[in-house]
C-alpha cells in the first residue's frame, strides 16, 4: 500500500515491496534532478540505498508506487514527461524500456488500487491523463488518453474501493468528480464540488 505526500517541489512515497519491506522515495526538483531511495530500518529510521539515487529527467514533482510494489512512476513536469521505474530487489530503482511516456506538464499521479491504471493531473491543460498498467508495469495510454477536468488540475487520488477518481483543480477551486468503469477508465461527473485554494487531495 503507498502512501502519497505533496508537497512544494518535492514528493516522498513509501513502498512495501513483496522482496523486502519498505523503501522510501523522493523526488528532488532542483538541480540535477533525481529521486533520493531509502531503506527503512527500526524505528522508522532512513539509511540510503546504494546507489542513494537514480537520475530523473528534469523538473520532478510527485511520485507514486504501484500497490504490487514493482514499479514507481515520476512526473517531470518541465519537460512533458512521465518516468517509469522497475522496483528492484533491495527497493533499487532502475528505468524502464523506454524510461519514460509524453504526458503535458504532467502534475499529480496516482496507481488505481488494483495497480492496472495510472493517473496523472495535467497543469498545463484541463485534463486527466489515464494508462493502462501493461507488463512489467509499463503504461500505454488508455482511449481517450484525457478525460477534461476543472482549469489548472494539480492533484488526484483513487477512492480505495477503485470506483471513483478525484482531480484537484488549483485554478478554479473545485475537485473534478468520475466514474471509474471496470477497464480503468475514468467517466467525468458534474458538478464539481467547490473549494477554496486548494492545495492537496488525500482519501483515507
């Protein structure tokens, strides 16, 4: 099960991996972007993996692990692009083939609660980008490959039962509300529910 933090320019998500348990991951945006991996030891203690990161395109933003805990994916939102990584034993990131899909100015990202589809938030437009898990956890875009949203979405979050999917939308303080279908594709419902500068999106 993976737990999501948002936060400015920087995100952290915890893996329970089948091989081992669990990994801690973070992106770091500035720079040399990378994603920093951690092992958690007792007490909730973090000790870097070897190596302490893996490179990252540019821009990183938010990460998401998939629940079988053998794939994480990373948003690039500078450069359009969504990076893909095999999980490894030992909790070892390594890209995928290719290591990353064209997303535009993705934001957010989320695994359904099944880890067959993917999410991501596009700040740039309003839509939500939705793949299909295929093997080895790399993703193909579902059809259509954007579903429309609210102006200048920035999060999204599954609901645990897999049936619904929520879109923060930061440019019009509303939440875009879908249907989930059996294949993982999201069904766009109206009204959105207001907010009021909305920063971050969670279901517990």
């Amino acid at each position: 099960m993976g737990l999501l933090l948002a936060g400015v320019g920087a995100a952290l998500a915890i893996a329970a991996p089948a091989q081992s348990a669990p990994f801690v991951y973070v992106t770091n945006a500035l720079g040399n972007s990378t994603v920093s991996q951690y092992a958690v030891g007792a007490g909730g203690l973090l000790s870097p993996l070897v190596p302490p990161s893996v490179p990252a395109v540019a821009d990183t933003r938010r990460v998401a692990v998939n629940p079988d805990g053998r794939s994480v994916y990373v948003t690039n939102t500078g450069v359009d692009s969504l990076s893909q990584y095999d999980l490894g034993a030992g909790g070892v990131l390594t890209p995928k083939n290719p290591a990353t899909v064209s997303v535009f100015n993705p934001q957010g990202v989320a695994v359904s609660p099944d880890g067959k589809s993917v999410y991501v938030a596009n700040g740039g437009q309003p839509t939500v980008s939705q793949f299909d898990v295929g093997p080895g956890g790399r993703l193909t875009p579902k059809s259509p490959p954007t579903v429309g949203t609210g102006f200048a979405p920035l999060g999204v979050a599954p609901s645990p039962d897999g049936r619904s999917l929520y879109v923060l939308n930061g440019g019009d303080d509303s939440v875009s509300q879908y249907d989930v279908g059996p294949d993982g594709r999201i069904y766009f419902l109206d009204p959105r529910a207001g907010t009021s500068r909305p920063t971050e999106i969670r279901i517990v």
